[in-house]
C-alpha cells in the first residue's frame, strides 16, 4: 500500500472512532463501536468519512462486527443506524452462512434488511440456491422470494450443469432457529421434471425434528388396491411426538393411524391406534389398539418397575391384510397370530425380586390352518431369592411360583389349574485356570389344583423331584501359526453328568411345558423340557469337546469346532402327551463349526447327524461375506427332518445380498460415488427345495448421487399355505429435504431382509 493511502486510512479511521485493518493485516484491537453491540472493523483501500457520522470505502471494502462479514467492490456505513449499504460484488457470511449479490442493505447489529440478486448457501444442509431478493427479519430469520432451493452440489467443470432435483417457490421462508424452511408456491422438480406440486409445505434445516406434513405415501398391493397416505407429524417436546396418518385405499375405504411416543427420566411408552370404518371387502369395521410403557419407581424400600405390553385388533383376519404397528408383513406368521396383553409390576432389593404378572392373548385363527392358543395367566406371582454371599463359595437360589392357568375349553380339552412349584438350588463351584468341576443339586416340587377332575377323578396333583448333576471341564493352550497367523489354540473337553429319579407324570396336564430343542445350549442342562409341567427322569452323561482358534494379539475368535453326545444310562420314560419317550441309549451326534478369519469373512455350520441311519436330520449351513460398506453376501442353506420338534420338512436356499453393480460411470471406489452416482442391487431369495418354489422374494435397486437417493423394491411375501401378498415400494430420498415413498418405506423391508444390510447416505460426514 502506498505510503499516502496508509495514512489516509489511519486519518480516517481516527477521525471516525473505527478500528481499522489493512487488507493483508489481522484486525487490531478495536476501539468501542458507536452503536450497540460488538465493535465494528472496517477495511479498503480508500476511506473518507466524517467522525461517528458515515464511512464510505472504496475498493476491497469489508465490514467486520461479531460473527458478520460483508465485503463489496463500494460500502457505505451510517454510524448512528448502524447500517451498511454495499454494492459490486457483494458477500455476506455469518455463521457459515454465505449470501452473493449485487445490492445490500443491511442494519448490521439487528441484521435486519434486503440483498438482491443474491446467490446463497447454508452451512447446516449445503443447500443452495438462487434468488431475485432475500429480505433479512432478523438475524435467525430471512425470506427468499422467487428463489430455488436444493442440496446438489455443483460440479465446476460442467458448463451446463443443473441440479438433479430443485424446489422453486414464490417465497422461502427460513427460519434457522426453529431449522424450518416454508415455501409457498412451489413445486419440486426432478431430472428437470416437475413432479410434485407444492402450494405449502415445510422442511428441515438440519436434522432436529420438526412439526408438519411429512411427504405422501402412495402404493399398490394385491391387498387393498391403490394406497394413498398422508402423514402428519407433531413435535410436542423434545421427550414427545406424535405421528397421524389418514389412508385412502381403493378397496377398501379410509383409515386413520395414530401414535404418540414419549420418554421420561424414569418412564417411556408408546401408544398406537388404527381404525377403519366399513372395510369394503371385509364388511365390518376395522381397528387395532397397542400400548407399550416402561415405569421404573425408585424408592428407600427397592425398586419397583411396571412393564404393558398391549396389543388388540377387530377380527382374525387383521393379520393378513395389515402389519400390525412394530410388525411387518415378513414377521413370523405366528407371531401377528398371538397377540398379547401383558402387565407385570416387580420389585428388587438386594438378593430378593417380586412380581405379580397378568398375560392375556388374543389368538387370530384361521380356518385352513388353526393354531392352539397358549394359556392366560391371571395372575402369576413370582418371588426369588439369589443370595450374593452365603459362605463357602457355594451358589444358592431359590424361586416360589403361582399361576392360576385359563384357557378356552374349545381349542384345550383339559382343566383349567392353580399352580404352585418351588425350585431351591445349591452348587459349589470349583474353578481353576486349567479347569472346572460344579457339583449342583436341585429340588423341585409341584401341586396343582383343577377347576374341573381329571380323567382319574383327582382334583388337585403334587410331584416331588430332586435333581443332581455335574459340570466339569479342562482348558489345555497351545500357541500355534496358521497361514501366517499368530493364534492361540485351545483343546476343551467336556463332561456333564445329570440324574433325576422317575415320577409318574403323565396325569398331569401340560401348560407352560414344551421339548427343548436338541443344540449345544440344551444338550449340557439337567431337563429335556422347558416350563414346569414335564421333569424329565434322566440318567444321561453328555460328553463333548471344543477348539478354538484365538488371536494372540486381541484375543478375537478366528474358529470354532464343537462335537457333542448324549449317552442314556437307562430309557427314559417321562414323556410329553402323546409322544414317545426317549429310550435311545447313544443320542444324535452334534457337530458344529464357525469360521470368522477375517472381520469380512464368515461361515457358521451345525449338523445333526444320526450314528444308526448314517444320515443327517438337521443341518444348517450359513456364510457372509461384507468386504466394505455396501458391499454384503450371505447365503444359508437349512434342512430339518421330521422330529419330535419338527411336524412337516422342510429343505430352504436362502440368499441376500447388497452390491454395487458394474464400474459404472468410471467409479472403482469402496464407497458410493456421491458426485456421480452409483447403482445397487438388493435382495433376498428365499427358495423351497422340497416345493420347488420361490417362498418369499425381494429385489430392488437402489441409487444413491450426490444430493438423492432412489429405492425401488419388489416383495412377495407368503402369508398363509396358499396366499401371498405383492407390493411394489418405490422411494426418492432428497438429502436434506425430505423422503417421497410410493407404497410403503422400502427402507424397513430391507433393513429387515438383509442381514449387514446399510442405509446409503448413512455415513455422509457432517458439513
């Protein structure tokens, strides 16, 4: 800078009580500015002025006060209003806010004004857009009129370049301290196509939620026709929200949903509600109820929770024509057949925990395909005692249990009963770095009283049975080297011994009890049934061996081999109603393997072979591989025979993958190449080798650019022996402005299906 401008600059800006900074200078200490607020630093090749009155700059002008930067070709400021007028190649930024322009008018304090021709971006989204003139409220709200709005990112060697999606309005309304946007006349464009029109609609600024429409659902399904749905979301606080949801269905007629969710420091819960008057295929109304809430009570005498767990629909055929809330249509069948109505409140303090439970079910039948529903309990009063201490490293326990039993005499043909059992358990564990022996001794008694006789004419039954058994095993370690690897391998062999005497049990009927399925989790346990009505009279010595191959620097399991056996000492002869007691003295051989050598590579087996016919009866095969984000295979083959545990066959192929397809438009990359895009495909297959056919089957696409996201999924989802349901889910996600979904969120239909399966634009960084 010439010598004369420096001093024109240092005159002016004492003439004027402004501190002054040279362009290529940090800003000196500021003297106190003539309005209120920060002080204000002024910077250009020329100043004049008169003192507390009026600076004009010319050339490189820049305005500086607080988190406000203005800089203009020309800028005028009135000292008094505090007020800028800045012309040629005008800038404002603030809090990461930048606006471009050719005319401002700015109260600098208030940041109050107008800006014309103005180009803007927002730092929260990277959102930009375009704008004939932005008016200035104040410094958290602004309006841009006859402006653009969109989250694509421009491409600078591309001349002819255009945004994949923009939403034109007549008025943008910004509000940054609710992270509101409201357009007014606009329509949203796509691929320079107007898809949507909209007269009014609000959006998020960032990601905190927000009241308001949230955009249409429109689909088709086999079902119900023609689906048209409107939500509309409501931020209550930041603890509670609430979702509406009115539906057009073509078929059938109109619905309305409803939820309101809240979480407390010591509660949460959610409510829901469906309801549908004069389903037209139907012919009857249709609604669903379903209540979840969680209290914990903390008081002097011990805590104290309550848990409901709440769920009741019109009719038996709800199930089939709609996922219940916190279902789907890919839910285990059984599972939206059984609905429950469970309140339990429980109390714990120190080694003692009480709870009084109620359980009702509703059980959705089918005629082509009943299922027995399970037992009410009303009520079931429970009390355990698990002392921490009692001397002599012994482990005790003790559990007393109540349970008055309700079924519907139409689907049971036994009594309903009171029932009363009591199971005290001691152990004396013996453990050592090489090894482990656990002596355990087990009483369990039992008395029931029925509401109607028995068959022999009783009306109430007790049974008395004292379990034992032992736990013992040895842990031999050897450092070993494989395929370059360092590992630790361990030899683990087992053995677990159990007796319980026989007690005639077959008067007793069965209502909590069912067989345990055969795996290495049941095959080291004292009893072959869950519940309490069956204690199976074992004599049974379980012999197995495990090894495993660890790293020697983090410890992580790289392989697991596992092979187990029972051996019967005598037959068995407790047994569930109407099946056969187990007599066979040498037990099925389990065999089981996992492998996990690398974090992208696994596999998992497990086998049920049968030493007499030489053949397998159950076998699962499972492997995946995840080699980078977005990129995951799975496949499973499952094969069960008919068992005791299993009443039909079944042979399955299962396969689910996410996978970029090709090299497209040149990208090589790991992750999705935002700027230019990037297909994927998605799916799951779900074969029947038995039946020769497609069970359940979902595939799709999904494409993810820099400023969008678009899915489209095709399900088939078998919902009973000879009925299923499809749908087609099409989805456009516009980054940092809203979802637009034909026919339901796609989203939930993969996240389920697709085991590893990621949501694209889940990682993108924050700005």
């Amino acid at each position: 800078m010439a010598p004369k401008v420096a001093c024109l600059r240092l005159l002016a800006a004492a003439l004027l009580g402004l501190p002054l900074a040279s362009q290529a200078q940090a800003p000196r200490a500021a003297a106190p500015a003539p309005a209120k607020g920060l002080p204000v630093y002024v910077s250009g090749d020329r100043i004049t002025g008169q003192s507390d009155i009026e600076a004009t700059i010319e050339g490189h002008a820049e305005l500086q006060r607080g988190d406000t930067t203005i800089r203009a070709d020309r800028m005028t400021y009135d000292v008094p209003a505090d007020r800028a007028r800045a012309e040629g190649n005008v800038s404002v930024l603030r809090e990461g806010n930048l606006y471009q322009g050719t005319l401002l008018d700015l109260q600098v304090d208030a940041y109050s004004g107008f800006f014309t021709d103005v180009n803007y971006r927002l730092h929260e989204t990277q959102a930009h857009g375009e704008s004939s003139r932005v008016d200035f409220i104040d410094r958290d709200r602004s309006v841009v009129h006859q402006g653009t709005y969109t989250t694509c990112q421009r491409d600078e060697d591309d001349a002819h370049w255009r945004p994949d999606w923009i939403l034109r309005a007549d008025a943008l309304h910004l509000d940054q301290a609710e992270d509101v946007g409201r357009a007014e006349g606009g329509v949203l464009e796509f691929k320079g196509v107007p898809i949507l029109p909209l007269p009014g609609i609000s959006f998020p600024l960032s990601d905190r939620r927000k009241s308001g429409l949230l955009p249409p659902t429109i689909g088709m399904d086999s079902l119900s026709g023609l689906q048209y749905t409107q939500p509309y979301y409501w931020n209550i606080a930041p603890n509670r929200d609430a979702t509406i949801a009115p539906t057009l269905m073509a078929r059938r007629g109109v619905a309305l949903d409803g939820s309101f969710r809240y979480l407390e420091p010591s509660y949460s819960g959610e409510l829901s509600a469906s309801y549908m008057p004069n389903d037209k295929l139907r012919e009857r109304d249709r609604w669903s109820l379903g209540i979840k809430h969680d209290d914990l009570f903390a008081s002097p005498v011990g805590d104290l929770r309550l848990a409901v767990n709440l769920r009741r629909v019109s009719d038996d055929n709800y199930w089939r024509d709609f996922p219940l809330r916190g279902e789907s249509y890919y839910t285990d069948t059984t599972a939206q057949r059984l609905l429950p109505g469970d309140a339990r409140l429980s109390w714990a303090r120190g080694d003692h925990a009480v709870s009084v439970r109620t359980l009702k079910w509703q059980t959705l039948q089918d005629v082509s395909a009943p299922i027995t529903p399970p037992y009410d309990m009303a009520p079931q009063l429970d009390w355990q005692w698990r002392p921490q201490e009692i001397g002599g490293g012994l482990d005790m326990s003790v559990q007393t249990n109540y349970t008055h039993f309700i079924a519907d005499r139409d689907y049971i043909h036994q009594p309903n009963t009171q029932r009363s059992f009591m199971v005290a358990q001691v152990s004396r564990p013996f453990l050592a770095p090489a090894g482990f022996i656990t002596p355990r001794l087990q009483l369990h008694a039992t008395h029931y009283s029925f509401d109607t006789p028995l068959t022999s004419g009783q009306r109430s039954a007790s049974r008395t049975l004292p379990t034992f058994s032992l736990d013992s095993g040895l842990v031999f370690e050897r450092d070993t080297r494989l395929l370059g690897r360092s590992l630790t391998q361990t030899l683990e062999p087992r053995a677990f011994y159990t007796y319980t005497p026989y007690r005639d049990q077959s008067m007793l009927p069965v209502y909590d009890t069912a067989l345990q399925d055969f795996n290495f989790a049941s095959i080291y346990t004292e009893n072959s049934f869950s519940g309490n009505d069956r204690i199976a009279d074992n004599n049974l010595l379980t012999l197995g061996v495990t090894s495993r191959l660890l790293d020697a620097d983090t410890g992580a399991e790289a392989a697991r081999f596992a092979i187990a056996q029972r051996l019967r000492n005598s037959d068995q002869r407790v047994a569930m109603p109407g099946a056969l007691a187990a007599r066979e003295r040498v037990s099925d051989v389990l065999l089981g393997a996992g492998l996990n050598w690398t974090p992208q590579w696994g596999m998992d087996a497990f086998v049920q072979y049968n030493p007499k016919t030489r053949k397998s009866e159950r076998s699962t095969l499972a492997a995946r591989y995840t080699p980078s984000k977005y990129r995951t295979v799975s496949a499973a083959y499952r094969m069960n025979k008919i068992s005791d545990l299993i009443t039909e066959p079944n042979e399955q192929l299962d396969v689910a993958w996410q996978w970029p397809i090709g090299d497209l438009w040149g990208d090589r990359r790991s992750g999705p190449t935002r700027e230019a895009g990037r297909w994927f495909s998605v799916g799951r297959l779900n074969y029947s080798l038995l039946e020769h056919k497609l069970v359940d089957t979902v595939v799709g696409l999904e494409y993810e650019s820099c400023c969008w996201i678009g899915r489209v999924v095709l399900e088939r989802l078998q919902r009973a022996d000879q009925a299923s349901n499809t749908r087609i889910l099409v989805q456009l996600e516009f980054s940092g402005f809203s979802r637009l979904s034909l026919g339901s969120n796609p989203l939930d239909s993969l996240r389920q299906h697709i085991p590893n399966y990621q949501t694209l634009g889940a990682d993108r960084p924050a700005p």
